[in-house]
C-alpha cells in the first residue's frame, strides 16, 4: 500500500509540474498552480525530468544534472 501512495505522489508531482511548465511555457503564471499544490522544489528536482524542470525555469536547456 505504501508503495502505491509513492507512485501516485510522484505521479502527482510529475503532473502539476507538466501543467504548470506549459502554463510558463506558453506566458501564462505558473506560480499559483506551484504555490496551491504545496509541492516544494526539492521535489519537483527530485521527481521531474529535465524537460519539465527546464519549463519552470529551474534549470537551463544546457544543464545536464539534475
């Protein structure tokens, strides 16, 4: 049961961060969708793929480690 809260926590984690990358992404404010989810960065580096965290801007399109 653990395991299955762990895989939907990062699932969640994961989406909010693909939303609120497009909504950055495409000029809209991410900031609202980041700050009402409670998800910090930690996570969000934690858990996300390059693409999604370059979205955010929390990394730069050049940058290899995560």
């Amino acid at each position: 049961m653990a395991k299955e809260k762990d895989d939907r926590t990062v699932g969640f984690i994961q989406g909010v961060a693909y939303a609120a990358g497009l909504c950055r992404r495409f000029g809209s404010d991410s900031e609202q969708i980041l700050a009402e989810s409670g998800i910090t960065e930690e996570e969000l580096r934690k858990y996300c793929d390059d693409y999604d965290l370059e979205n955010l801007g929390l990394i730069n399109g050049d940058e290899e480690d995560n």
